[in-house]
C-alpha cells in the first residue's frame, strides 16, 4: 500500500496517547521522529518519546506541554568505533547487554507504564521490544523505518560467532507483534513485518532561507560552502587549511578540535542542521537515512565515504545515486585532504528528487487514523514476509534472477533499465552471431574461448564498455557507477589478457584440508573473470582523482594499479580502487605482509581489493617480480558470494592467472594456487585451507579434483561416473571463512593435534629401553615408530582412527579456555589463527571431524570406482551424511543448511521415491560451513533434478527464500589458460 499526500493532520474529535519509542541509535532515527510527533501533537495528542537522545533534539522543535520525554534506553543500535566504523562483536555484545539479559524486567516495566499511561497506540522506530511489550499490554503497535535491527544484526552474527545468532531470531520475533510497517523511502528487506504502508520521504522543516543563514555566518554569494557532517570527526583526524580549494569554507558539525583552520567554522552542538545544509553547496559526510533524505529534499550535492558493517548504506547509497544526487570519496583521500576532485564532480551534479517530503505528516495521518481504530493491514502477505529460520542470518545483497527479496520500486526501475544484475555475468549460450560479434570487434590472439558461454558473454561486455557516454545523466539512462569507471579503464590501443577461474563444489573434505586430508573437490560452471591490461604509465587512463593527486605530488606518470569489481552496485563495497604500485615497497623492498593487511584493513568498503592486489605482492615476496609499468583490472565473478562456493579463491587465481600472463610468468597450476592462498591467509586474513584455490586453478570440467593437503599433493582427477550426478544448493545463509566460528574450530583442530603430539611423546619413555638394557614394557610391533611419528605429527589426517581411538581420544577434552592451553602446552603451531586467552575452545569435535572425514573420503573415492548399483549410490551418500553431522557437532552447522539436508533425507525415504527407484542419495554442508551450500548426491536422470527443484520449492515455501541451485561443471584456470586480445580499429572493421 502507498500514500503519498494528505491535506495535513486533521483534529481528530477524540484525544489521543502515543508511546513513541526510539532507538539508541545516533541522532537520525531522533531528528526524524521530530516531524513526525510534531504533527501528532499539532493535531491535539498527547505524545509520550522514549528515548536515550538529549532533550535539545525534540525540545527545540516541539514547545507544547503535550510532548513528554521519557529517558529510557532500550536498545543500542550498532556501536560505533568512530564516526566511520561500526564495532560487529560490541554492537551485539552491547545489544545482549541492554536489551536480551534484562529482557524481562524490561517486558514488566513497559507493559506497566504503558497501562499507566493509558496508550492508544505504541509507535516504534524501530526498537524491538517495544512491539512486543505493546502486545503483552494489549495495545496495538505500529513501527515507522526504513531498515529493521534484524536485517543490520544479521551479517554481525555471521562475523561473531553462532552464538549469537539467537539475538536476531528474537527482534524478528519481537517485530512480528507489529500491525504494520509504515514504510520510508531508501528501505532494506525487512520480511519480519506482516504487512506494509510506504510513505515519502520523512524531512525537518527549514526555519530559516540559505540567504538569512549566510548573512549571519559572514558568508558572501560567491564563496563555495561546504558543510562537514559526520555526527564527530573520525579518530585522530586533524582538518587542515589546504583541504579546501581556493574560494572554499566548510560548516563543521560536531567539531572535536577547538582550534579549528581559518577556512573551517565550527557550528554549535544544537545547530539546527537542515538549514545550514540548504545553505551549503555541497555536504561532506556519512550515509544515514537524515543525511541522505534531507539532501535529497534540498538538492544538495552529497559526497559521502562508506560506513562499514552497517547493511542500511547500500540502499540508501542506491537512492541517492539514482536521484543523481551522490559522488563517493574513497577514505584514504578524506583522511589525506585529497577533496579538491570530489567536491568539484559534487558541484556539477543536478540532482533530481521530485518526490514528495511529507513523510512526517503522512505518517502522523496514519498513526491518527489507527488510534481511532483504522484497519490499515491487509494480511494477504502475513505469511510471505514472516521471517522463518535461515533467511535474516546472511547480508543478502547479491541477488541473482529469481530471487525472492523485496526490492523498491526506484531499485528495480534502475536495475530494469541496466539489463540483469551486474554482479552476474548471463550464463546463457549467446544467440545468433554473438560469437561473430565480438570477434569482430575484438581479434584474438592467443588463447580460445572453448566455447564457454561465460567467457563469450564477458567479452561481449568488454565491447559494450565502449559505448557508454558520461553524457547520460538522467536516472532514465544512468549507468551504473562501475560501468562508467570500467569504460573509462582501459587504453583500447593497447593489448588486454583475460584469465578465467570457476569456483568450487566441496564434494568431500571441507575443513579437513588444514588437517591433511584428501579431499575432492569439482569446479563449478560459475567464474570469475579478469581482464587486465600492462601499459606504460603515460599511456594509461588515470581517473580524475589519482590524477589529481598526482599532480598534487608534483609527480610525472608512475605506475598506478586500478581495479574496477562489477557487482559492488548490490553490496557494500566501494565498486573502484586505485594505488600507486610504489606503495607495496617498504624501504626498497616488498613491505610484509602483515603492513599490507593493515593497509587493505583500513577502509573495509574497499577491503575487497586485498583479494585483487595482493596477488601482485605475494609474486613480488615470492618470486621477486618487479612492476615497472602500470596495471588496469576489470573483475568480473558470477561465482555467488558468502555461498561456500570459493567466490574469494576464483578471484584470486583469475587475478593471478591474469597478471602471471600479462608479465610473461610461466607458473604451474598448484604453484600459483599455493601463490593465492598465501593471499587469502596472510594478507585478507581469511585461515582457509589450500583446497579452494587448487580447485579453482587446477581442476577440470565434470571431474573430482582428488588432493592430499599435505600441503598441496595432487593426486589427479577423478572421473565421475555417468550414472552419478551432483547439485549445489545454497540455504540463503551467508558463509565467511573469516567468521568466529570457522577460526576457532581450526584452532580447536591444532590445539588438539598439539595435545596428542604432547601425549605420544610421554608415552615414548615407557617404550624405549631403560638404563639397564630391559623395556618398561612389552611394545607392539613398530610401535615406537608409529609413536615417534605421532610424537612429531605433521598433519591430523596421517594419524589413522584406530590408533586416535585406542591411544589419545580419552585425554582429548571436549573444550578447553584458551590461557589454561597456552600454559600447559605453549604454542598451537598453527601460522594463520592466534589463541584467544579468553575465550573457550571446543577440542574433541575439531580433532576428531578430520581424522574420520579422512578415512570417509578415502572411501568415498574408491566406491565411485565400484559397480554401479543402488548400493553403491546408498554408501555414498551415507558418507555426506556423516560428514554433515560432524561439522554440526563442530559447531559449523546452521539452520538453513540442516533443513535442507533434512529435505533430502524425506524425498529419499518417502514412499513415492522407495517405489520408484529413489534417485537421491546423500548431503552435506560444504566448505567452511556455518552456512552457504549443500552437496547433493544423486543419479545422473531427469527424476533427480525435478526433486532438486522440489527441495528448492519447499525450502522457498518455510523460508521465504528461493535458494540458488548450481549444477554443471567448467574448467580450472590452468587448463582455460589466458587470452590475449586486442580491439580492432574502426577502419579494418569497416573493411571486412
């Protein structure tokens, strides 16, 4: 339902009270519920604000005895480091604190107050108890946002840790209690809400005109004016004079400084904001729903730098963008004073927003008429926006066609009027020509396509690149950001390399490779593409602000890196990076790779360019390659992210794979995915295994890669035989090999494989001769050798299940607290995760999954060598289950991924499948669990794929999410090799 206008809040004939509760969160959520209780009191109601905001905030807005301020805090938001970086872990640590362990002297308070207050309706933007302690006292609630805490906590809880999944689970359930949701322009999925009313945007009223505000600041028409609005200046930044081009002054709002430069005005604590932004000519700050709404309302220009870790950003980032009202600034040229080109391209936009800025009074008119006893719900959508399970657990923001998410209707027009998703290369086998086409335009010479529709799809974008003009600036024809930065990427005189590499299905092994186990692996139809181009440093494309700054340096042309990454427009991540190439040396040589993580760390929106550029550093520390001439990078990846899929280790050996090319690098598959894996480990920080980017570079089409991680031992490909087919399924829960939990059970992992290297060493003595020549005791036959090896155990996986059973398994704990490890036992030896002293680590299901998920692959290859038979099909999908249910008891298990595998198991066992010869057999979590995809085990036939795609539907049907389905196979990186291309000039194409 939409609402647009209303004539204003009419005096209803009955007296009203409103409970009005708002977040802790900043002063946003505050500033907006201003315009909003302000026409309720206006329309002769009594309006009672819970709050933790100082009383300035609605007092100098709202003077009537009917406003009543009540300070309370009742959630917390998200805790912020500084004013550009939230703190995941503090911000629900901080939530469990304020609202989950005094959840029920809390529930008793409110229901007590709002009984005495004797409230018509309980109003909540957008605190979460509030509905439910609205319900207990049997008054209606209505919430007012454009994002719920659910969908913001949810990507928190994946980098946390399991534990804290249930906080999510509880304000989902706590806004279900909710009538309905009025809903604000700029909004995220929010499924936890029944039903929903839209309205305009929410705006503060100007008091004064931007000709009264600059008269009294001082401030002729001529001079450019900034306004600076952070909510407080980031730690430890000091403004300086030469921020600001000649002509320029800045409005500072929550200046830190008390001496601020002469160009730089520091504005009281209580200014009154929105009239010194429709003064200004531009604003310089952070995405918030305040900042974006009201810029948008005033047509002011708006240069923002991201926000990182809160999933509000990118849909408002996409409003803003799409009323052409945005320019983003990377942070390292806001900490730097590097302004001059961002607060150029702001003075030259014309943004657009013609929409209504009434949301206050439509919102109040529709509070009003609920009071009363309006029904605005419809309940026809009750079931489709319920949340269930595993849907709010992943930051979902790469969609893919299909997907069942609700989408605003200015997100879709654009996404409409740009084709599919940019974040997804079309899968599709071009029609017709295409192939013609882009041969035509491109001549090719070195490498071959092999007939991959992908690699021809990406080539055709590479030619479309050509076409898009800077001169399309109406949301009609806007283009995405990263196209426009991507055409302007590459000198088209020059010679470009593409490399390809696809991601991975986990068929066995998982997390036991960083134990040595064997493993097998199958690379997937979905890839990453690089398109990369060597070129002198003259004749590269420099975008305006490396130029800039440049210049600035008084620097002539040096090598510069810049990498375009499509798909950024659906998340939060900056779409562009740049650096000069000479910032990888450290006094002369390569800086180490803990320098280069900190440096890449700084600004997480762009943390993404770790995966991309440190490859080049790990073949300068590596191989000693020097880069003397500049490097330009298209990345392009249909591999899904946050799956379990190795979305990170495609990119990372396609960008190996491209830059070994484009320099001349002759480097054996398993070398450069040993090469990428020192990448992920050392300068992302991610503690995986090596299997992801073995798979990746070195695996075949419609082939089991067949590895023993010790560390990297090829043992060939497997074929998979034809009766035998295998599916992916992704839960809709987002995986990161970087989250808590998969780090901790890796630790728990080595802790365990130090214990038992400890406990084989005590037992030698009692096994070796004594000082008279005679044995303590009677050994076995080699024993001591197999004590002497385990005493020194390179790898858990050589250590067989018997001998675990019969010698270490009873002096391994179930957990152990990470000081009491350290001190009985020293280091845990594992290069890639650091002991916590606090924290408790699980032992006995970490060191006991590798030793079993050995044995279980072992088996599982030599049965698919076997006879076919059903049971044949039957052992091997028995394997998948044991695997699944040992992640689970590692603590990697999810909600998501156990349902799905329980869907398997009931059209396994069900009648129908029984009696017509059951065609799936086994599944499993995959990769480093705790989300992403299953396996799925079947027989190759047309009856398996409809159960797949019932699973798909059902799973849809208790979730409300359509999972993604990846099936097929394509080659690895090193038997796709590279291309070389070159563009055909316009007269020799005129010519044939």
């Amino acid at each position: 339902m939409r609402i647009n206008e209303t004539d204003g809040v009419s005096a209803s004939s009955k007296h009203l009270v409103f409970a009005y509760y708002v977040t802790g969160h900043g002063f946003g959520h505050a500033t907006r519920v201003v315009e909003v209780v302000r026409n309720l009191i206006s329309a002769g109601h009594d309006v009672h604000v819970v709050t933790g905001a100082p009383d300035f905030v609605f007092t100098s807005e709202i003077q009537s005895p009917r406003l009543f301020i009540r300070k309370v805090l009742l959630d917390c938001g998200a805790v912020q480091a500084d004013a550009l970086t939230v703190d995941r872990l503090a911000s629900l640590e901080k939530y469990s604190e304020t609202a989950v362990a005094p959840r029920k002297s809390i529930l008793k308070d409110e229901v007590e107050w709002l009984n005495s207050i004797k409230a018509d309706l309980v109003v909540s933007d957008v605190v979460p108890v509030a509905c439910r302690a609205a319900a207990d006292a049997g008054i209606r609630s209505v919430c007012v946002t454009n994002f719920s805490w659910d969908f913001i906590y949810a990507e928190y809880v994946m980098a946390a840790g399991h534990h804290h999944r249930s906080i999510v689970w509880q304000i989902a359930e706590d806004y279900s209690h909710c009538e309905f949701l009025i809903r604000l322009p700029g909004y995220c999925p929010m499924p936890a809400f029944r039903d929903v009313i839209d309205v305009p945007l929410v705006v503060r009223r100007l008091h004064k005109s931007r000709k009264e505000v600059r008269k009294e600041l001082g401030i002729e028409d001529d001079v450019k004016l900034l306004i600076l609005n952070f909510g407080g200046q980031p730690a430890g930044w000091k403004l300086k004079e030469e921020y600001l081009p000649s002509g320029w002054k800045c409005l500072v709002c929550g200046a830190s400084d008390s001496q601020l430069p002469p160009n730089f005005i520091k504005l009281p604590k209580d200014a009154y904001t929105p009239d010194f932004m429709a003064a200004s000519d531009c604003m310089l700050g952070k995405i918030g729903y305040g900042t974006v709404s009201e810029a948008l309302a005033y047509k002011l220009p708006f240069v923002f730098v991201r926000r990182d870790y809160f999933n509000e950003e990118p849909f408002l980032r996409n409003m803003l963008e799409f009323y052409q009202g945005g320019v983003e600034m990377i942070r390292r040229d806001l900490l730097t004073g590097h302004w001059k080109p961002y607060l150029e391209r702001a003075i030259s936009l014309k943004p657009c927003y013609e929409g209504g800025i009434n949301g206050g009074e439509v919102a109040a008119h529709i509070l009003q008429e609920t009071a009363i006893g309006k029904n605005y719900a419809s309940d026809k959508l009750s079931g489709a926006r319920r949340l269930r399970d595993a849907i709010i657990f992943g930051y979902e923001l790469q969609r893919v066609p299909g997907r069942d998410v609700s989408i605003p209707e200015w997100y879709q027009t654009a996404e409409d009027e740009l084709g599919l998703s940019a974040s997804r290369s079309p899968p599709c086998t071009p029609e017709g020509d295409s192939t013609v086409k882009f041969t035509e335009d491109f001549e090719i010479l070195h490498g071959d396509c092999q007939g991959l529709p992908d690699t021809m799809s990406f080539l055709k974008s590479l030619v479309e690149l050509d076409i898009i003009k800077d001169s399309d600036r109406t949301p009609e024809k806007r283009q995405m950001r990263e196209r426009k930065a991507a055409a302007g990427l590459f000198n088209w005189e020059e010679e470009i390399f593409v490399a390809r590499a696809p991601g991975r299905l986990d068929v066995m092994g998982g997390i036991a490779d960083y134990s040595g186990s064997l493993v097998l692996q199958m690379p997937i139809r979905e890839a990453c593409h690089v398109a990369l181009q060597k070129i002198s440093p003259s004749k590269q494309r420099l975008w305006k602000h490396a130029l800039a700054r440049h210049n600035d340096k008084g620097q002539g042309p040096m090598p510069v890196l810049q990498i375009v990454s499509y798909g950024s427009e659906l998340s939060n991540r900056g779409p562009t990076f740049d650096m000069d190439l000479s910032d990888f040396m450290d006094e002369g040589k390569p800086m180490s790779y803990e320098k280069a993580k900190k440096y890449f760390d700084t600004n997480p929106s762009q943390k993404w360019a770790a995966y991309v550029a440190g490859t080049i550093l790990v073949l300068m520390t590596e191989l000693g390659v020097r880069f003397e001439d500049s490097i330009s990078m298209l990345v392009s990846s249909a591999v899904p992210e946050g799956k379990g899929v190795s979305s990170s280790a495609s990119v990372e050996v396609a960008s190996m794979s491209a830059i070994a090319a484009a320099h001349g690098l002759n480097i054996h598959p398993r070398d450069l995915a040993l090469l990428c894996q020192k990448v992920e480990n050392h300068i992302v920080g991610a503690p995986c295994g090596v299997m992801d980017q073995m798979a990746s570079a070195c695996g075949e089409a419609n082939k089991l890669l067949a590895m023993v991680c010790q560390p990297a031992e090829l043992l060939g490909v497997v074929e998979i035989p034809s009766h035998i087919r295998f599916w992916g399924i992704d839960s809709g829960i987002r995986h990161s090999v970087g989250g808590a939990d998969y780090g901790s059970v890796r630790a728990g992992a080595f802790m365990g494989r130090k214990m038992i290297k400890s406990t084989a060493s005590g037992m030698l003595p009692q096994s070796l001769p004594s000082s008279n020549g005679i044995n303590n005791i009677e050994p076995e036959v080699d024993g001591v050798e197999l004590l002497e090896a385990e005493a020194s155990l390179d790898y858990l996986c050589n250590l067989s299940p018997h001998r675990f059973e019969a010698l270490y398994a009873k002096n391994i704990p179930e957990s152990i607290v990470g000081e009491e490890f350290s001190k009985n036992y020293g280091d845990h030896n594992d290069p890639v995760t650091v002991i916590d002293p606090k924290r408790t680590y699980f032992v006995r299901a970490p060191v006991c999954h590798p030793i079993y998920e050995n044995f279980r692959v072992k088996a599982f290859k030599a049965l698919l060598t076997a006879a076919a038979s059903d049971d044949q099909l039957t052992s091997l999908g028995e394997l998948l289950y044991q695997c699944h249910y040992s992640y689970s008891a590692c603590g990697l298990g999810s909600d998501g991924t156990d349902r799905l595998v329980q869907l398997v198991q009931e059209i396994q066992h069900s009648k129908v499948s029984k009696s017509k010869d059951g065609t799936l057999f086994g599944a499993k979590i995959t990769g480093g669990g705790s989300g992403g995809t299953i396996c799925v085990i079947g027989r190759n036939s047309l009856r398996s794929s409809e159960q797949v795609l019932e699973i798909q539907q059902r799973y849809k049907d208790a979730t409300g999410y359509l999972p993604l389905i990846i099936e097929g196979s394509s080659p690895g990186a090193g038997k796709f090799g590279h291309l070389r291309i070159r563009r055909r000039s316009v007269s020799l194409k005129s010519n044939q």
